[in-house]
C-alpha cells in the first residue's frame, strides 16, 4: 500500500493546481473519454488510444486493455495475466510487439503472456492488424499482430507535459499511472511510474476467486535530436509483479523484467529515401511460480505444507534495421530483423535460489522483409509483402550427438491486398500466407512438430457518410499442420499427460460494426464477432474457439459530461473438443450464453482533468467466457470449484485522469 500512496501523492498535487481552473468555454465536442469499444477505418486493421479509459475495469495490462478489439477473447485465469485470443488464435500466433520489440513471456507453464508485462499508460497508440496482412511485424503472424507504439513526443506549445491517472474500484483495486515529459529543440526526457494492485474479487455466485495480484513498472526514454531529421532515442523499462492463480495449483510469486533498446533514425535523407532506422534492444525475464508464498498446500497423509518452486529465466535480444523509400506514389520499407532467444531454469522447495540455472532451449531467427504499398490511382491502392526467415532450434540438454539437438525451420510468408474506394465506401481484398515455426512451450510437448503454414483471404468494406459508420471484415483460411496440444488420461497411476501433434484445421468468420450518431451529443454503436474453427484431420470442432459475441453501446457526450451503458451479449458454445486447444488452455466442454450490462458517466470538470465512474456487471450475473481455463482451484482455502474461472461480478470503479 506505500507504493500506492507515492504513486498518488504527484497525481495529487498536480490536480490541486488545476481543480479550480474554469472549464474552457469552447462547446465543440470532445472525443468520448469513456471508450467501450475501437473502430475499424483502415484495411484490416484496428488502432485506438491506451491511454484513454476503457470499460469493463480500466486496463491494468496489455490483455485487459484488448477486451475492446472485436474477436479478440481473454483466456481469465486469475485476476491479471490474462492470454489474449484473436479469432481463436493466440500464443505464438499472435504477434506482440512493444516499442518495435518483441515482448515474451518466460513461463514454462504460461503464467506471463507478453501482455502481462505491457503497462498501457506507457503507450501512445496500439495497432492491430487482422491476419497475414503485413510483414513489417515480425514472423509467424498467423493470427495477425498487436503494436504497441510509442511516438516521438513533441513540444512545440510548451517545454513539458504531464499525463496522470488513478483509479480505485471493488476487490481493493488501486491503479495509479502518471507520465511526465520535457523537451525542447535538441532532445526530451520521458517517465512513466504505475502500480496496479487488487485482492480476489468475487464472482456473481459470492465465491471468492484466487486472484490477487500486484504490478509495478517504470519506463524512463531519453531522446536527442540533433537536427529536425535526427532521432537518437534510449528507452529503459522495468517491471515487477505477483500474481495469484484460480486456474492451477502454483501462484507467479516473481515476475520481474527488465529491458532497453536503443533507436537510431534519419529521415528526410533524398528526394526518394525517407527514413533509416536502426533499433537494438534486450530484455530479461526472471519468474518464479511456487505453491507456498500466496497459498497453502498441505499434504492429505502427512499434512506438511507442500513448497514447490520453479524458476525459469529468458534472456531475448533483438535488433533490426529497415529503410522507407517514397516515389511519387509507391512506398517500399525493408529491412531485417534478428533474436537471440535464451531459456534457463531451476527447481526445487523454498531454497530453490541455491541451485544453478540450467540451460533448456535456445532460438535464433534472422529474417528480411520487404513491403511495398502503390497508390495507383486516387481511388485504388495494390499493398504487396514478403518475408523469409529462418529458425534455429536448439534443445540445450540434449547431447550433441543427438539428430533433434538442432533443428532449423525456413520460413516464408507474403501477402497481396487490394484496396478500392467508390462514394463513401472503401473495399479491400487479400490473399496472405504465414509460416511459423514450434514455439518453446509446443517444444516441451513433441520434438518432431512441423511448422504452420496458414493460407488465408481477407475482405471487407468500410463505409462512412455524415455520421454513419459501417464496417465488415471477413476471413477464411486453412492451417496446414497446426500444432494442437492435447490432454491425455494416462492407464497408470491416473496421470494427465498434455502432448502436442499436428494436424490440418479450416477458419472462417469475422466482425461486422456500425455507429450512428443520431444527435449532437448521442450515439449508438454495435458490433458483432463470430469465428468457426475445424479439426479436419480429427473431424472435429476447432478447439478454443469464441461463440459469437454481440456488443452494443450508448453513449452520450456534451464535451464537460459523459455517460454511457455496453451490453455484451455472447451465445453459448456447443462447438468444443474436450481436452484439446492450445499452450495456454484446452476445451473443457459446452458453454452457456449470457449478457452482461456495464454503466459509466464522467465529467470533464475543467480543461485539464476528468472525473469518471463505472459499474461493470451491474446486474452481478454468475457467468465465464468459454475459452476460460478450468476452475479447479478457484478458493484453494475453502476449497471452492467451479467449471471455469469465473469472471467478476458487480464491480464498481471510480477514475480520476489529468493532462497538461
């Protein structure tokens, strides 16, 4: 709690210099500063704002903050750390990318996806790009990808800036984020300070959930700009957390990152050559699970309290160098990119600290792109990519004499789209291919995996005339030898062995959403999602694949007072495969529908601050997603079970956000 209090104390101070401010006498409307849902207005892709206020909850990760994306699922398995699933695909399938480095995690049991440790505040802008349709972002994007950018900041008005929130809500959760920024001609400074923390919370039924968790991060940036063209930028992050978990019988007692990159960027350099940017950066992830520091186990024969740890670390290192060119109507980037990959771990009770760590898997990757966009006419636009890349795997305790030490994956992966505008109406159309390769968990299951190859088309229109917006994005796609993870009962001793093979899967669906401001101050928006998933080779439903999701916002927003009401609707999922999915859960059986009604209001009580409120749940309904992990250890005390873990129930939360 002393963390929360100095995190507050600046927020603080800051608000009482500006709560006796007027308000700006301008009436020109403002965006909403209640955001319960993102808009498509490009081709296969979805960008919005981390920094604005999101409901359910306001995000304290990278996960909660992706709820708002259509199809994009969270697999709850506590109270943080959730594992984003986009179209049924996460994982390795899911690029993420923070500040153009990659982020992973380094549990060997998938506790820290790369989300757990993006702190939203800290990001100016999050990119989503639905399927194979870029290869500026890495390999493997099956799925697609999600960008979290930071942008050069500017201070052309005034020679600093200030960006700060805090939020307090039920379950004991405090929030708190500022930013503080300066600069002027020749360079800036940027800080980020946030803590997010909260107890278990309940679910609608009044069960308390194992979900208690606690977060706190740092980031600092140093920026020089020796001339108008010239960036020489150096961001360092820091990150440091625990987490309880309702999903299994160990609890992340130590999550703990550290990471910096360096950017180097020329712009402006011919007539044709805009831009060369060199970027080098390195990130260490320390974590311990056990089952003593946030629980107790005790033994049924001997009742001594169980203490198992386990301690993996991950070393990764990236860098990658890219050129932008522009003639008249053509645009090309390219470039390379490389990893260095290192997994270690340790095991043993509570003194696992006095063992050595252990090599288990190395990775490299080096990989050349290049991606080219030509404006043909004023109306039509021909988007082409390619990228190959190249994967060495290496089992690190396998002897050298070995065939499977080593193992080398090519990788090959393009995409081709079309882009037409007639009216108000934009229509687009792609065929895109992506290869990835076996990921470090999958690798831990089966040493002779194959890569993925994903073969998908990708279509859509976007329409905007006065104040209609309409969009629809539609896939279909076929996984030749998707990697499936699968649970397997085994006949002695009753063990459950989790395993991995490939196999041939179909996709196909998408999002439709529309928005319609029907007054000044009033708007209505609704979007629905749907995927469908096959297991051709088994002949069965895809597993850990969403139902369809329905979601419908009214908004009303005056620039000083805002309020809004979202009602999620998701049908219940008869479509599952018992026992198979993915690295982060598997199908556990029917799931039923439900509809959860969410409320929120603000007010905008002077031109440099926001005061809002929210109810999530208002109706404090019992429910939980169907790609939920298994609720075997929902209250390990009281020892509460449940088929799912449970989302929250009625939860309440008030926020308070500055900037100047």
């Amino acid at each position: 709690m002393k963390t929360s209090r100095f995190l507050l104390l600046p927020l603080a101070a800051a608000l009482s210099q500006v709560w006796a401010a007027p308000v700006a006498e301008e009436t020109a409307e403002l965006s909403p500063v209640t955001v319960t849902g993102t808009q498509q207005q490009k081709a296969n892709t979805v960008k919005f704002n981390p920094k604005a206020t999101l409901q359910p909850l306001p995000a304290g990760d990278g996960a909660d903050l992706l709820q708002s994306v259509p199809n994009m699922s969270i697999i709850r398995k506590g109270g943080s750390s959730g594992d984003p699933l986009f179209r049924g695909l996460g994982g390795s399938r899911l690029a993420i990318n923070a500040d153009d480095q990659f982020v992973y995690g380094g549990c060997s049991n998938r506790m820290d996806p790369p989300t757990s440790y993006i702190h939203p505040s800290t990001f100016d802008e999050v990119v989503v790009t639905k399927g194979p349709q870029t290869v500026t972002q890495g390999m493997g994007l099956i799925s697609g990808s999600v960008h979290f950018v930071r942008k050069d900041p500017t201070f052309h008005e005034q020679p600093y800036s200030f960006n700060g929130s805090t939020t307090l809500g039920s379950s004991g959760r405090r929030d708190a984020s500022f930013e503080a920024g300066a600069g002027g001609k020749y360079g800036y400074a940027r800080l980020n300070v946030s803590h997010n923390e909260s107890d278990d919370y309940k679910d609608g039924a009044g069960n308390r959930v194992h979900s208690n968790f606690k977060r706190d991060g740092q980031m600092v940036q140093l920026g020089v700009t020796p001339t108008e063209n010239t960036t020489i930028a150096g961001t360092y992050e820091r990150s440091r957390g625990k987490a309880a978990y309702a999903d299994r019988m160990m609890d992340g007692s130590k999550f703990d990152r550290d990471a910096w990159n360096v950017r180097i960027s020329q712009r402006n350099i011919t007539p044709w050559l805009s831009e060369i940017e060199a970027r080098y950066g390195s990130s260490e992830i320390d974590h311990v699970m056990d089952t003593y520091s946030l629980r107790t186990i005790r033994d049924s024969s001997t009742g001594m309290q169980i203490k198992k740890a386990n301690n993996p670390k991950r070393r990764t290192d990236t860098g990658n160098l890219k050129a932008v060119f522009d003639w008249d109507n053509v645009n090309l980037q390219t470039g390379i990119d490389y990893m260095r990959d290192r997994h270690t771990e340790r095991n043993g009770d509570e003194n696992y600290a006095s063992s050595p760590f252990e090599p288990t898997q190395s990775f490299d990757q080096l990989g050349g792109f290049a991606e080219a966009a030509w404006q043909r006419t004023d109306k039509q636009k021909l988007i082409a990519g390619l990228r190959h890349d190249k994967v060495t795997a290496v089992y690190e305790t396998y002897p050298n004499s070995d065939p499977n030490r080593t193992i080398k994956y090519p990788l090959t992966s393009g995409f081709f789209r079309f882009e037409q505008t007639a009216g108000n109406t934009k229509y687009y159309a792609g065929l895109g291919v992506a290869q990835r390769s076996p990921d470090y968990w999958e690798r831990n299951r089966d040493e002779d995996l194959k890569k993925e190859t994903n073969r998908q088309i990708d279509a859509g229109m976007i329409w905007n005339k006065g104040n209609l917006h309409l969009a629809a994005s539609l896939f279909a796609g076929k996984i030749r030898d998707y990697i499936l993870i699968e649970q397997h009962m085994m006949h002695h001793g009753g063990h459950v062995m989790t395993m991995a093979r490939n196999i041939d899967a179909t996709r196909f669906g998408g999002e439709l959403e529309a928005k319609w401001q029907f007054a000044p101050s009033w708007s209505i928006s609704s979007n629905l999602a749907y995927t469908r998933g096959k297991n051709m080779t088994d002949n069965l439903p895809l597993a850990q694949t969403p139902p369809l999701e329905w979601n419908n916002t009214l908004a009303f927003d005056n620039g000083k007072f805002s309020a809004g009401a979202l009602w999620k609707v998701v049908a219940k999922q008869n479509r599952y495969a018992k026992g198979q999915g993915n690295i982060i859960g598997q199908d556990i059986g029917a799931s039923a529908g439900f509809g959860v009604l969410s409320v929120n209001a603000g007010w905008k009580f002077n031109k440099y601050a926001t005061l809002q409120a929210g109810v999530d749940n208002v109706f404090n309904k019992t429910y939980a997603e169907f790609v939920s992990r298994s609720g075997g250890f929902v209250d390990p005390a009281a020892g509460i079970k449940t088929t799912r873990v449970n989302e929250p129930g009625r939860t309440a939360w008030l926020r308070l956000q500055a900037k100047f």
